[in-house]
C-alpha cells in the first residue's frame, strides 16, 4: 500500500497489479505528512482518517476490493494510527484544541476492534481551567505480545521531549519506561524477536540507533547501541522475521541540507551495509516485504522536495527496481497470507 498524490494504491509485487484503494486524502503525495493510514499486520483492513473543519473520521476498508466505510466521527484530531500484532484493534490518539488560541483542551486513546466493531477509551483527560498543566500525549507503537501500548507525553508545545511510557491495553494503567529513550520512528517494534529500536534523547548533532529487549508490560533491558555513534538516524523498519534492520541514515550537507540513504544493519554486531547510494535520491520512509526479500521505499529529489516513486531494493541481486514513479511512503504486510 502506498500514496500516489492524494490516493491510496494497493501494488502486488509478484504480478506488479497496483489498484486504487481510497482518494481524498488532505495533505498526501507532498512533503508534509498528510491524513494518517495504516495497512493491518495481516493485509485484511486499512485504516484510514480524514482530519477535516475540526473533525477526525475514521474508516477501514475491507481488502482486497472494499470501499471505506467510516465508522466513527470525533471532534479534534487523530495524527496516527497503531495497529496491534494480531491485526485485531487499532489505537488512536484525538486531541482537540481551543480553535482560537491552539491550546489543547481534551486527549484520550482509544481502541477500536474492527471484528466486534466495539470502541473501547482507554485514557480520557479534559484540560478546562486555565491553570492545568497541559500534558500531549501521542503514540509510539504496541508492545510486543499486544497486551500494552507505548505512548510518550510531554508539556504541550514545549521543546520537552517527553517520556516513555507502557499504556496497558485492558486496564488503561500506566508504567514508567524511560525518560531518556523514545521508540524511534517507523516500524520500530519486532513481535518476532520482542526487541524495539530506540532514540535518545538529542545529543548534539548525532541521533544514533539503540536496541532493546522488551518484556511483555513494555520494561525495556539490555539497551546498545545498532548504530554507530555518530550516526544520525530517521524511520526504520525491522525485517518480520527480526535478524535485520534497514534504515534511514541522514548526513549533513551544504546549505543545512541532508543526504538520505538507505543502511542494512544487524543486532548480531555485523558490520553496516549501504543499500542505496545515488545522490541524486534521499530514500525515505522503507519497509520489508512479507517474505523479507525486497525492501520498498520512497524517493524524493535530493535538490527539491519533489516525490520521485516508489522503488524496490531486491536482496537477491541487490539491484534497485522503479515500481511507480508518482508513489510515496509506503506500509507492507507483515505476514504472507
């Protein structure tokens, strides 16, 4: 599943059958991220909203062939959404903010199961007298075994960059997990290997990658270092099967620009792999397919922001293949079905 300007397309690989899914979409097909979506682990559902005149929608459409059917309408806005491993609910934060001033006056999380469709609140809070201190809160990703999510909250438009924490998913309680690490960006969570990939907290001009192992509340042990030091570091992506990691390894250039190319990198302690090396690309936001051989991925002109496709790294032959040339940020299935 990917963009192509302000739809969503569906691509076979193996047939190269791509179809339009959804269109509408505010903001998709640019440089800004637009209305979120999320493809299930499973390729059974997408999930789609539509932020739009202070209301969020929610939608899923039932693949392949289903047209969207939303479910829900809220008040505020939704940013992302988590599927669960087992591709049963979906969790979403909606945050709703004084229209005049921006200041946010409610937060809650919530669950939706798509098979009952039953929403459930996990966490609701209201910011109404003006001396309340403001807490965002937004999220990170489940926790491997689906019985937690994590989610970070900080000061409300503040540089805090917030804390870390596991939101269990039946009894809404939370946990401290850290404050000196957030879930890096992408698909930052592997059920297969029950590891996360890890930021810290800004250091300078480096961002480099952690690893960790996570227990079944979220409690995070035996942090290190994937990267190395002096790396800097955007979305990344876990292979299902948990043996690699691919990443978006940024470099400074002139002018306060970045180089963005595509890294191969090992919890075994195997040394770096550049994947993608053309200058005239930044790669961006990349996932594995199901059967872990190919890696997909957008480009955008390295001189403008300008989308140029959506492409394949193949692991047999390392060559590098156009799928679309209008598509961008693409999400994959993480199971064969």
């Amino acid at each position: 599943m990917y963009e192509r300007g302000n739809e969503l397309w569906s691509l076979a690989l193996a047939a190269r059958d791509a179809r339009r899914v959804a269109e509408g979409l505010q903001g998709s097909g640019t440089f800004d991220m637009g209305d979120p979506w999320a493809l299930a682990p499973d390729g059974r559902y997408l999930a789609l909203v539509r932020n739009a005149e202070g209301q969020a929608a929610l939608s899923f459409v039932a693949l392949p062939g289903g047209r969207p059917q939303v479910v829900a309408r809220y008040p505020g806005r939704i940013d992302a959404l988590y599927w669960s491993h087992d591709a049963a609910q979906v969790a979403f934060v909606i945050n709703r903010r004084d229209e005049r001033t921006g200041d946010l006056l409610e937060a809650s999380l919530r669950l939706y199961n798509v098979a009952r469709q039953r929403e459930v609140t996990l966490y609701q809070e209201t910011f109404t007298d003006p001396s309340t201190v403001r807490q965002e809160m937004w999220l990170e990703g489940w926790v491997p075994g689906n019985g937690a999510l994590y989610v970070a909250q900080a000061m409300d438009r503040t540089d805090d960059p917030g804390t870390l924490y596991a939101l269990d998913a039946a009894s809404g309680q939370f946990r401290l997990i850290s404050s000196d690490y957030s879930l890096k960006g992408g698909q930052a969570v592997s059920p297969a290997v029950s590891r996360v990939l890890l930021r810290g907290r800004s250091t300078g001009r480096t961002s480099p990658l952690y690893v960790a192992r996570a227990a079944p509340d979220g409690t995070l042990s035996d942090i290190a270092l994937l990267s190395p030091e002096d790396w800097i570091v955007g979305a990344v992506a876990w292979r299902p099967d948990g043996q690699e990691v691919v990443a978006e390894r940024l470099e400074a250039e002139a002018h306060g620009t970045f180089a963005g190319h595509l890294w191969l990198l090992a919890p075994g302690g195997s040394e770096p792999r550049q994947l993608t090396t053309d200058p005239s690309f930044r790669e961006e936001q990349p996932v594995w397919t199901a059967d872990g051989r190919q890696i997909i991925f957008g480009r955008w002109l390295a001189a403008q922001p300008q989308p140029a496709g959506l492409w394949a790294w193949d692991s047999s032959t390392a060559e590098v293949t156009l799928l679309d040339e209008a598509g961008v940020r693409p999400q994959a299935a993480g199971k064969v079905r």
